[in-house]
C-alpha cells in the first residue's frame, strides 16, 4: 500500500486518460451549453426587429458558427426570404460585434412555434347544471327576482 498514489480529481494523473479529455472538452467553448442557448436567444432577440415583419415570426437564430450566422426557417419560401434579407442581418450582427461575413438557412423539418395540445371536447352538462345555470343567469339579467332559498319551495312550504 505504501507506493499507491490517488488518482481522484485533485491528484497528480487527473490530467491524462478519460477524464483528462473530458476535463479538457469541458473547459472549452462547450463547456456550458445553457449560456451559449442564452447568448444565442438574446442575439436572435436582437437580430430579429432587423428582419422584415411577415418573416420574424417563421426564422430563428439557429448558431453563430465562425463568420456564419445560421437561422432555421419553417419553409423554403421563408427561406428564399432570408436569402434576400441577409445584407441587412450581416450588418445588424455587425453593429453588435459580431464579425460575420455569411447567412446560411437551413429549413426545419417541424413548425418552430411550439404548438399547443389540441383542445379538449367539452364535457357535457348534466341537466341539473344546466337548470342551475340558467335560474343564475336569468337572476343576473332581472335582479328584482331573488333565487329560491334551499329546502323551500316559491310558494314558501317545505
């Protein structure tokens, strides 16, 4: 046992092997993939005002890979869109300090826009629900009339 060394985290062989590498690749540029969505998220929120109107709502800042501003657009004729706003995207990136020189535009193969859960049908009344609400609104639209008082019948009998 006298000439073991540890191995963990903080000992002198942490540098090479497996998890050497994975030490090395989380330090890099991927080190934190949630910060690079947000960075991406508020440049796309910076960029997209730039884009005419009709087209913001279909293309989205996909990456920013080098010199290449990569959007994602749901269709090709947004697509073709795109293509023709790129002068103006590569300057607005510009202007933000991005040193970008191209636009690629790829096509999603799903709709960007999250879409909701269809609908439910309704669930049906029950006839007293439905007497129920009626005698309420009815008592809305005539406020002179008061509702029946539970247990007692109009005619004031129980």
């Amino acid at each position: 046992m006298s000439g073991l060394r540890s191995s963990g985290p903080s000992g002198p062989k942490a540098s090479k092997g497996p998890r050497g590498a994975l030490d090395a690749l989380l330090t890099g540029p991927s080190a934190d993939p949630m910060r690079h969505a947000l960075w991406l998220d508020a440049l796309d929120q910076r960029l997209r005002p730039h884009l005419p109107p009709s087209l913001a709502a279909h293309a989205r800042l996909g990456n920013v890979n080098g010199a290449e501003l990569v959007f994602i657009v749901d269709s090709p004729i947004w697509r073709a869109r795109l293509r023709l706003a790129a002068p103006e995207l590569l300057e607005a990136a510009r202007r933000v300090g991005l040193a970008v020189s191209t636009v690629t535009v790829k096509t999603a193969t799903r709709p960007l826009q999250v879409q909701p859960p269809p609908a439910r049908p309704p669930i049906p009344m029950s006839t007293g629900a439905r007497d129920a609400l009626q005698a309420a609104l009815a008592s809305l639209e005539n406020p002179e009339t008061k509702p029946p008082v539970a247990g007692k019948s109009r005619s004031g009998r129980s």
